[in-house]
C-alpha cells in the first residue's frame, strides 16, 4: 500500500489520539480496539495495519513518550555539568514537564501500571550518567536509586495531581528535603 507519509502520520496520530481519549475515560487497561476505532472513525482493518493490538499501541506510544523526552533532555543537558546535590531534581522535574499530562496521568489511577518500572529503567542509566559516575563504589546504590526515583515519581505524580499548588522551585525543595533529612522534621509527635 502506497499511501502518503502525512496520510499516514495523520492517521496514526489519529489512533493514538482516540486511544487517549478512552484511556481518559475507562482506564488505559480497560481500552479495547472497538473503543478506539469508534472514537477515531476508522475500521479495524486500519487500526491493525498500525498496530498489532491495544498492547502494540500503549507500547509504541510509550517509548515515543521516553524517546521524546530522552531527547529533551539530551538539548537541555547538552555542554553542562550537573551537580548531584543541586540539579538531581530540577532534572527529574524537566522530564516530567517534558512529558506533561501523559506521564502523569500514565502513573497515576487510570494508567499503566507497568510504566513505572519503565520509566525507572528509562531514568536509571541517565542519573548514572550524568549524577553518578561512581555508581559501582556505591553500596547498594540500585536500591539507593530505585528509592529516590519512586520518591521523586510519586511526588511529582502527587503534586500535578493535586493542581501543583505549590511552585516549582518549592516541589524541588521539599523533594530535597525529604530525601535529605526523611520525615524527621515533619513529625510532631515522638514515638518510644
């Protein structure tokens, strides 16, 4: 079949379009190929010549997501040197300002379950990279990771969640401060 890129491209964007709008509405696990193709106006024959099932799509469109913002990130990184102490989190969060609603509402309720573990092994080289160097002095230190990376997921997932009442600067700091100093400073009572 012959058909023009844009052609092409215009409809794929229109799959995956109608996809993210069911997912909106039931759940990215709960979408079928009947749902999209009805809210795309396309038969299923032409859905299957872009995707081999529902999983194909989410599949695709979640590495164009970690591909996209890999590249972002790859612009914004480009002749700097990071300090782990200070950029760390303004990172974590220019990824996920990169990603806007999808990686939020991916990680959050309604999304893919999976794509937490795929968005950590997506990060994990990238902090080793550019944060890390000496990973393999470190001990433990895919634990130390693995925990700071579910720290900043949930907490930058809970703070758009939430309407990000509070600036970016003060989510950075709080990050900090937690993964600094634990929950110490923000517990009143003493427990023997």
């Amino acid at each position: 079949m012959n058909r023009r890129p844009k052609q092409t491209e215009a409809t794929k964007k229109r799959i995956l379009d109608a996809f993210i709008k069911a997912a909106h509405e039931k759940g990215v696990q709960r979408v079928t190929v009947r749902d999209v193709t009805n809210i795309a106006e396309i038969n299923r024959s032409t859905f299957y010549q872009y995707f081999i099932d529902i999983k194909d799509l989410i599949e695709q469109y979640e590495n164009t997501l970690l591909e996209q913002a890999l590249s972002s990130f790859e612009a914004f990184s480009q002749n700097k040197t990071f300090d782990v102490e200070k950029d760390l989190f303004k990172m974590a969060l220019h990824i996920f300002q990169h990603f806007g609603d999808e990686v939020y509402f991916l990680l959050g309720d309604q999304g893919d379950p999976a794509f937490q573990h795929k968005l950590r092994s997506f990060l994990m080289p990238i902090f080793k990279k550019y944060f890390f160097s000496d990973a393999a002095e470190i001990p433990n230190f895919e634990y130390i990771l693995a925990f700071t990376m579910s720290a900043i997921n949930g907490t930058l997932t809970h703070w758009h969640e939430s309407g990000q009442t509070i600036t970016d600067d003060e989510i950075i700091s709080l990050i900090e401060r937690l993964l600094r100093s634990g929950l110490g400073e923000y517990n009143t009572k003493s427990y023997n």
